[in-house]
C-alpha cells in the first residue's frame, strides 16, 4: 500500500507554535492523518496505478490503430469492388 509522508510530530509542532493548544493540535494531527489513509485506500492513483492504466492504453491505441487500418482496406475493397463494373461499362 503507499503512504503519504506526514510528519505529525512536525504538524503538531507548528500548530502550536501558531498558539494551537497542544490537545488540538495532536487532534487535528491524527485526523489529518486518518484522512490521507483513507484517501489512499479508496481514491488516489498511485504512481503504478498510472504506469498500469498508460500502459493499457498503449496496448487499446495499438489494437484500434489495427483495426482501423483494417477498415480502411475493406472500405477501399468495397469501393473497387462497385467502381470496377461501372469503370467496365464505361470503357466498352
């Protein structure tokens, strides 16, 4: 699981620096903290959740360019297929 760093030792420190009351200051540091886990648990993309997704979308681009190139053979098949017998119309 990845983590965020957080230093609530730190936190706390300068909240109280700011005149927080030390109480406050660890509450506010362990609610903090209680948020950035559960955000990681359930939200934010790590940085092999990015790789993983680029990399699908790499394979899904390769794929469709395929089959787009397909397509673009068949429709020129297609194409040749109705122009040849008006072309032989045309020149008899």
């Amino acid at each position: 699981m990845a983590t965020i760093a957080f230093d609530t030792l730190k936190f706390v420190e300068r909240l109280i620096a700011a005149g927080i009351p030390e109480g406050q200051a660890k509450a506010e540091a362990e609610a903090l903290q209680s948020v950035f886990a559960e955000a990681l648990d359930s939200q934010l993309a790590t940085k092999a959740d990015i790789l993983r997704m680029d990399a699908k979308l790499d394979r899904m681009e390769a794929k469709l360019s395929g089959e787009l190139t397909l397509v673009k053979w068949m429709l020129a098949l297609v194409v040749a297929a109705e122009v040849m017998p008006l072309a032989a119309k045309l020149f008899q």
